[in-house]
C-alpha cells in the first residue's frame, strides 16, 4: 500500500524573485532560471569555478560566507542559477527554513552573497504500510529519506523499550510535508499526523507546531499531561542521541554510558526549568561546558550542559520557577555540534529523561491544551487497514 494523497497545497509567497531582482538591476528583468544538481565531491569552492566565478569573485564571496557551518553540499540536491545579461545568481536551499543563500557575480569583478526569503510549495502527502525489519527501515521503504524515518521515531519516544513492543507486521503511517520550488520538489519539511501499532494498539502523535518550536502530542490520551512530572527543557524536541548505558564516544572513541539525552537544537535556542527547584550546582567544566543542576521539591534533579549562556541570576542557592528561562543552548565541553545534554537523576541514579518529561515546556502547555481541543472532535477516531 503506497497511496500518495495531495491533501493541500499552500503558497507561501512572501516575496517574489522577480521584484527581488530590483535591488542588482534598476530595470526588473524576468531571469532565466535552471534547478542543477550537486554532483558528487562537489564544493562550493568547485561549484563556483564551474560557474566561471573569477579568482577575485571567489575571495569576495568567501569573505561574506552565508552557508551555516553545518551546512553541507550533498549529490543530487537541487540548486538554482538564475541570470539576466548582467546578474549571475547561485542560490542555494537552506534545509530546513524557506529561504535561499546567494552567490551572485556582475561581470568578471563584482561579487557578493545575500540571504534571501523564497516561496516554497507545501505538499503534504500520507504513508502507511507494515513492519518488516526495523521500523526505520520499513518506513525508508515508503518515503526513502533517512531524517523522515528518524524524525517519526522522534514522536514515539517517550514509550520506554519501545523497539521489544514493534511486533512483525505492525501498522504505521505518517503525513510529511513536501517542499517544492516551481514544481520541483526540493526536500522534506516536517512529519505530522503519524499512527504506530504498539503492543496490538494503535498509537498515535500529531505535530503540534510552536513559535519557533513544536512538540508531538498524543491527541487522544490526556493521561501523560498529569502523569509526567517534568516539563520538556526546550521548544522542540530533536533528540540526537538518546539515554544508553554503553555507546561509543563521538570524540574520545571509548565506550562510554550516555546517562543522559541530546536534544538537538541550534546555538542561542532558549532552556526552560523544566519544575520548579533549587539551583544546586552552576559553573563550566572541561567535559560538560557550562552547566547548571536543579533540585526539584519532588526530589528529582535536572542537569544542563554545554550551554552558550546561563542566565545572570542562576546561581547557586537561587529558587527557579517552572518554565523560567535558564540559559541558552550552544556547545561548550565535549561538544561537536550545538546540542542540549539533558539529564535526569532519580534517588541518586541518573535515569532515561524522556520517561520523566512531558513533550513540551511549560510556556507552550496552552498550545497543547489548544490543539487537544481543537483535534479531539476531527480526528479519526480509528486507522483502517
Ligand atoms: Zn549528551
């Protein structure tokens, strides 16, 4: 089973190529378009000089560098090249937002770079079919990009051992944005509705989006909005690397316990308490960066690492409310890649976090209470096979 179903389609047209064309050009010119594919070991270096970018437009280029650091070229993803008779433009998609990073040139001297806002098309097409394998693999069967399959786990996480409750032949379908440029489809956008038979049950997680955010909720059970006594550190839930007593070290290549969670999220991205509590311990260290640890009155402990910032009244001794903001993500200690190490200790023992949070920090709870509301009487109230 393998239905494609175009449930809507929305335009986002916050501003058009050709007006944007006004700030090279006096006159707007209606430029030529192609959508190129990044061949394989291609840089940005190479791809400018097959563009016939000069020396000295290369440097000027490289002086104002607009792609993230993370930013990666990967074969077959799409480009754009637009050009009049005086305005060579490289416009490359960023991954996940609308918007472009530009390479222009002006003849053989002037070069530059720009960020710029673009209209992309939103699909949203629907999955579904039964486990063979893994669930990661059986889900790359129907939609063949390996963040899609992560991401849906990303819903399912709070269910502990959830793995030994996917039973062979179990049933599982999703709704994935499609972003498309002019037609063409350019990546992935974020999972939505998803349905997963756990233990003979069908289970299910809408993505409910924030401001700057989101979290997947279960719309159909209330229970774990009481049930969890924490609430999520951060506005959306990423989770690079989870809670395991063995895994290999990403930098010091020894096995080592990772007794806590990696939320993945960019560099600045805010940390709420997740309870209220007492800062216990604040300071930076070589490993963990700059951390901070909270005793809860329920006698649970929250730890925070690698962050850019705390916030200047986080000290020792200082009583925080639930939802306050703590500091800010980023990536100091043992730290490749910015990153929240969230962690959890329970009676002394540090324990798997996502068991212990609600998916959503505090502020967003009336967003969560909106959508319940909103949802509970559209959805379906049963997935046929
Ligand atoms: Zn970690």
């Amino acid at each position: 089973m393998n239905r494609i179903i175009f449930l809507f389609t929305l335009f986002l047209s916050i501003g058009s190529l050709a007006s944007l064309q006004l700030q090279h050009n006096s006159k707007p010119v209606k430029p030529q378009v192609r959508l190129l594919k990044i061949k394989r070991g291609q840089t940005v270096y190479s791809l400018l000089k097959a563009h016939r970018f000069s020396q000295k437009q290369i440097q000027q280029i490289l002086a104002h560098y607009p792609l993230p650091p993370s930013y990666t070229l990967s074969p077959n993803d799409l480009y754009l090249v637009q050009k009049t008779a005086s305005l060579y433009e490289i416009l490359f998609f960023d991954k996940h937002k609308n918007w472009v990073y530009v390479f222009w040139k002006k003849g053989r001297q002037s070069a530059g770079t720009d960020i710029r806002k673009i209209p992309l098309e939103t699909r949203v097409i629907q999955a579904s079919g039964f486990i063979k394998g893994s669930l990661i693999t059986s889900i790359q069967k129907k939609i063949p990009n390996q963040q899609v399959a992560y991401r849906f786990l990303d819903a399912y996480l709070y269910i502990p051992n959830l793995s030994k409750k996917l039973k062979k032949g179990a049933f599982f379908s999703l709704e994935v944005e499609k972003k498309y440029f002019k037609g063409h489809f350019i990546r992935y956008g974020e999972v939505l509705n998803t349905a997963l038979e756990i233990n003979g049950k069908i289970e299910k997680r809408t993505f409910i989006p924030f401001p700057k955010g989101g979290a997947f909720v279960n719309t159909e059970s209330t229970d774990w909005l009481y049930e969890r006594p924490l609430y999520s550190p951060v506005s959306y839930i990423r989770i690079s690397s989870p809670f395991e007593y063995h895994r290999f070290h990403p930098i010091k290549h020894i096995r080592k316990a990772h007794l806590g969670v990696d939320f993945e999220l960019p560099k600045g991205a805010k940390i709420f308490a997740p309870l209220k509590g007492k800062v216990l311990r604040t300071g930076r260290t070589r490993g963990a960066g700059r951390f901070v640890v909270i005793q809860h009155p329920n006698g649970l402990q929250s730890f925070f690492n690698h962050m850019s910032y705390i916030a200047k009244h986080i000290k020792k001794g200082y009583f925080v409310k639930t939802g306050e903001l703590i500091g800010l993500v980023g990536c100091t200690g043992y730290c490749t890649k910015p990153h929240l190490h969230f962690a959890v200790k329970k009676n002394g023992r540090f324990v798997n976090p996502v068991k212990y949070i609600k998916p959503y920090p505090f502020q967003k709870r009336q967003w969560v209470l909106d959508a319940l509301a909103r949802t509970a009487s559209d959805l379906p109230k049963s997935v046929h096979r």
